[in-house]
C-alpha cells in the first residue's frame, strides 16, 4: 500500500516548544503527531457511532411508545455502582 502525507502544519513556537517537551524517549515529532491523529479519528468515530445509536434508540421509542423515565434509569446504575463498590470492598 502507497503511503500519504498530511499537509504542512504551522504553529506558535510555544506550541512547537511544548509538544517536543512531552515527547517520550525515542519518540519523534512525527510519531507523536501521527498517534494524536489516529486517536482523534478513533474518538470521532466513537462519537458519531454513540449518537447513531442514541438516535435509533429515539426513533425506536418513538415508533414503539415504549418510554423508560430518566430517574428509574439512573436509579438502576446508582444501584450497580453500590452494589460494585460494595463487592470490591469485601474482596481481600
């Protein structure tokens, strides 16, 4: 496969200073901006398939009438957060 370059990218010399300051030991410049690259489509693709979920669970409530109220819903998760944290403490 044939590899592609991003564009020229120009930036503050305090922004070029403070990105080689937390580049790790053998890590070049490249290397970083390319893992900061790949994370964010990473994150984006995650967004857009948690609102493409989140909007067909509308359109199905919507289609089926069938609501479930916010409060029962996070009195649930409430429950399993106390019921985890309890069960981590009695674990040794």
């Amino acid at each position: 496969m044939k590899t592609a370059s991003f564009p020229s990218l120009r930036v503050s010399p305090q922004l070029r200073q403070d990105t080689e300051s937390v580049l790790r030991d053998d890590e070049s410049l490249s290397q970083f901006i390319e893992s900061a690259v790949r994370d964010q489509v990473a994150l984006r693709k995650a967004q857009a398939d948690f609102l493409a979920r989140g909007l067909a669970s509308r359109d199905k409530a919507r289609h089926s009438g069938r609501y479930v109220v916010a409060d029962d819903v996070l009195a649930k998760l409430q429950q399993r957060l106390h019921t985890a944290r309890a069960e981590r403490t009695e674990k040794p």
